[in-house]
C-alpha cells in the first residue's frame, strides 16, 4: 500500500475525500482509540496517524495518544 500523504484525501469515514491535512484530530484521534484505523496498525490511515503523532497531540492535546 502506498503511503498516505498530507495532501491525499480520507479514504472513508465522515471526512472522506477531505485532505488529510484537513481532517480534524480530534476524528484522527477517534478512529485511532476506537481501533478504526487497524487493530494492527498497519493500514495507511493508521500508519499517517502513527507519523504524525506530535502534531496530532499538539492540535489535539486532550486525546490520550498511544503507539
């Protein structure tokens, strides 16, 4: 699978289409705690969120972010 970018679009979800740039932490958190974005952490939006953790806990400090 090839990786996803800042610039490529949610692949599913309420946000799809969006620019994952654009796409709120708050439901990046969402989908990572509520195990949407694989259990095994290994799909492409799992593995975005799992790259930007700092900067998803810096727009989203509220979330426990774990790896």
């Amino acid at each position: 699978m090839q990786e996803i970018q800042d610039t490529d679009h949610m692949p599913f979800g309420k946000y799809k289409g969006k620019l994952m740039q654009d796409v709120p932490a708050s439901y990046l958190h969402w989908l990572w705690t509520n195990g949407k974005a694989s259990e095994t952490k290994t799909d492409p939006v799992a593995a975005y969120i799992g790259r930007n953790m700092q900067a998803l806990q810096k727009e989203y400090p509220n979330g426990i972010w774990e790896e």
